[in-house]
C-alpha cells in the first residue's frame, strides 16, 4: 500500500493553526519564483549545496531575494557544507531562515545565529524524538524520504505513519508531495508546513505552474478535512 493511502488508528492532535503553510523548494528561475510567490507560497526554498541538480548560485539567488514581496520568506538550504562557503551565502542573501539536511550538529548549526530547520532522513531507521532532542533549538523539523547521506528531492514517499504521534515539534513534511496525495499528507499528518519540490517539476529545478495551483488547491482541500 502507498503511505499516502496509509491510515492512522489515531489522528494526529490538530496544530493549533488554521492552515498548512506552504513551501515550494529548489527553486532556480526567477520568474518562477515570483509567480509562485504570487500563488501564495509562504517560503522558497533555495539549494546552495553544489552537488544538486537544483543548485542556485549567489547571483541568481540574490535577485530571487531582492523580488520577493513582503511575508515570503527566503530558506537557504545547506548539505554538509564549508563554513566559508555558509557565511558567503549568509551574507550575500540574507536568507529568513536556514535548513540543513547533512551531518550538522546542534552547534554547527547554531553558530549562525539564524533560525533554523533540521531535516529527519525517514529513509533511515531513526528514532525520531530522541534524534529531535539533540536540536533543542531547531525552528523545526523536516521530515523528509532520503537515507541519511542522500539528498532529498527523490520523489518517493515514506511510511508517514513512522512520524509519531507523540511529536510535538513544528512538523515539516515531505518526500513525495504531490497534487495527488498531498491532500491525504495534510489530513492525516497535520504538518505546521508541507514542502513540495519534485512533486511539481517539469524536470529537475523547473517548476510547472500548472501543478502548483493544482498543489495549492489540494492544500487547502486537505485543510478543510482536518
């Protein structure tokens, strides 16, 4: 059976929110980023990890930040990378926030003195709390499909029944995420945010506008079942 088709014996308690924020990750154009941020997105996701397909570089980043209308915010996404390489992106962009889906302890990811997510590889055998206890002060957590060591943006889902439901971070979902399930995935899980990258691609790191209002749409439907 598909995880999106899985069904919890007990709902997740509902977040006290009234709807599920949106993030559209690996963005690399500049016009996509400023229709999407028009659809209603609440963040774009930039990779500034060199070995992405959906990697962006300074410049290209730096225009996407300039455009971005107020509220949108802009999250920097790091794998395992240098300090030097963390502190030239930092300080050309000035991301709202930062994400990292490496290696990086608790005090690597601090010293930045930014917000910050982490991101749980559900690809990996992993006990979920205790792995969220040594970020005590992560923004929130990204529950995403890859291995530990693998990046995300795969496409495959995961047992979304493996997140616990005892969990009582912000919750950030994805792997996976599409038009077609990502109703089930707000119904079910109740994430604080649903982060959408392969889900609604062309090819990797180009975006179809056509799957994002699709996507949006089933956010909002996925919202009124909860």
């Amino acid at each position: 059976m598909e995880p999106s088709t899985l069904i919890h014996s007990t709902i997740r308690p509902k977040a006290l929110q009234t709807r599920t924020r949106i993030k559209v990750c690996g963005i690399t154009n500049f016009s996509e980023a400023l229709l999407i941020a028009q659809h209603g997105a609440d963040s774009l996701g930039l990779v500034f990890h060199p070995k992405s397909p959906r990697f962006i570089g300074l410049d290209a980043a730096r225009k996407i930040r300039d455009a971005m209308p107020p509220f949108v915010t802009i999250t920097a996404l790091f794998m395992d990378e240098t300090e030097e390489w963390i502190e030239q992106v930092l300080s050309t962009i000035n991301p709202d926030c930062l994400q990292f889906h490496g290696d990086e302890s608790e005090a690597d990811c601090v010293r930045w003195k930014q917000p910050y997510i982490k991101s749980i590889s559900m690809g990996s055998a992993v006990n979920v709390e205790a792995y969220a206890a040594q970020y005590p002060s992560a923004q929130g957590f990204l529950f995403d499909s890859n291995a530990v060591g693998l990046q995300g943006g795969s496409g495959d889902t995961f047992d979304w029944s493996k997140i616990p439901l005892s969990f009582d971070r912000p919750l950030l979902l994805a792997g996976g995420l599409n038009p077609s399930n990502v109703a089930d995935a707000v119904t079910q899980v109740r994430p604080w945010c649903v982060d959408v990258s392969s889900g609604v691609e062309i090819s990797k790191g180009l975006k179809d506008l056509n799957l994002i209002n699709q996507f949006f749409q089933e956010v909002v439907r996925g919202d009124a079942n909860t």
